[in-house]
C-alpha cells in the first residue's frame, strides 16, 4: 500500500507545506510589480534613516513646522504594518487615515498617493509584505504646538485635499497619460516642486516651478519646460538644476 494512504493526515500536511512554498503566480507579478513602483515612488529614500535598515523609518524631515520622522513600513505586525488589512492600506494612500482613524499630517504626501490605482496600491503592499519584517519602534515627530495637532488636519483636507484616483486626459497619448501619473501620482513630484502658502498645500496646476524652501530646508529645482531667454529658435528647455 502507498505510504500516502497508510499516513493520510501527514500527507496532507506536506502537501499544505509544498503548497504555502509556492507563490500563485499571480502574487509573483504583483509582487514583481510592486517592487518596481515602490522604487518608482522612492519609498527607500523617505523610509530608510542613514545607515537604518530599509524601509524601517527613522528618516528626519525638516519642515517649517517641525522636523517629522517616516515610519517604519516594513512587514513587522508590531513597529511596521504588517497587520494592516488591503483596505486599511488604501485608505491610508487614498485617504490620509491611519487605521485607527487618526489624520495623517500631510508630510505623508497622500495628497499626490490618492491617484494611485488600487491595483498598484495592492502591489506595493504585497512587495513591501515580501521583504523581510524589521522590529523598529518609529520615532515621535518633533512638531510644535498646534500643528501637532491631528484633529486640524480634518479642516486642512477640507480646504486643500481632493481624493479620488488619476482621471487619464482622453484626448492625450498613452505615453503622456502614463508620465503624468507617474509624476503626479505615484512619484509625487510636486510635494517637492510647487512652492506652498503658510498652510502647506501645494500650489495645483503651477507647473512644478520649484521651490526655495523645501523639505530639509532644501531648495528644489524647476521642473518644468520653460522658455530660454534670448533663444532665437524659441525652443523649450528644462532647468534641472537650482
């Protein structure tokens, strides 16, 4: 008689640990995809304090109103957000919500997030789930009274967020249309590139042209086409450095 039949129940057990050590192919794209847009998206930059392990926080972003510190986003249930469900992790792109409901501070730059797809939002989330998890406590942000205030960011969102996924221009190329998302988007350019009042929103529709007081008291370059001086030719070009 077939060892199968005379252990059944270790049989299935080993089928069940041969089965759970096969990703389906469809988490291998997802993930696959995923780890293109997260380094597309520059999650290791923000996420990754000097000399920290990846994506587990810790990096200091100075700001007008305080200096704030990114979280760990690596897979770990306690530090990270490995207990995050796929609609608390939308939400928190789409949204600006953390899952017990808190406000975000618009540092987190969900402004631009809330035009991820959620097919791309859920491949981030399974690339991130597929790196190894890293217990790190995130770090407090040092922000001054009363802009540490979280319920405040209900009326900000009010004034300056709009929420809803990137709306594709019907009469623009497929080319076009994909490099806006990923600038507007995904890569959220112009949290850096459009300069901001003294409430913080960005300056929509301004065209990325720079900005002296950025993050990290940083000044950022203007991104987008200008017109040269004294160019005979009328051509455009791109200043890409400050």
């Amino acid at each position: 008689m077939p060892a199968f039949q005379r252990h059944p129940i270790a049989a299935a057990f080993a089928v069940m640990l041969l089965t759970r050590a096969i990703p389906a192919a469809g988490d291998e794209d997802a993930v696959t995809r995923g780890e293109y847009l997260v380094r597309a998206g520059g999650c290791f930059s923000c996420h990754t304090a000097a000399r920290g392990p990846k994506l587990a926080g810790g990096r200091a972003l100075a700001t007008p109103f305080g200096t704030f510190y990114s979280p760990n986003i690596t897979s770990d249930p306690e530090t990270g957000i490995g207990r995050w469900t796929d609609a608390q992790f939308l939400r928190a792109l789409r949204e600006g919500v953390r899952p017990d409901g808190a406000n975000y501070f618009p540092v987190f730059p969900y402004p631009s997030f809330t035009g991820i797809t959620d097919r791309d939002a859920l491949a981030i989330k399974a690339y991130l789930f597929s790196l190894p998890a890293v217990r790190q406590q995130n770090r407090p942000h040092d922000v001054s009274f009363p802009f540490s205030w979280r319920f405040l960011q209900t009326g900000w969102k009010l004034l300056f967020f709009t929420p809803g996924p990137f709306q594709p221009i019907p009469d623009r190329s497929a080319a076009y249309n994909r490099g806006a998302y990923l600038v507007s988007a995904l890569a959220h350019c112009g949290e850096c590139h459009t300069p901001r009042n003294f409430l913080a929103p960005c300056a929509r529709g301004n065209g990325w042209p720079g900005h002296r007081t950025g993050p990290t008291a940083s000044s950022f370059p203007i991104s987008r086409p200008i017109r040269a001086r004294g160019s005979a030719s009328g051509k455009r070009k791109t200043l890409s450095s400050s």
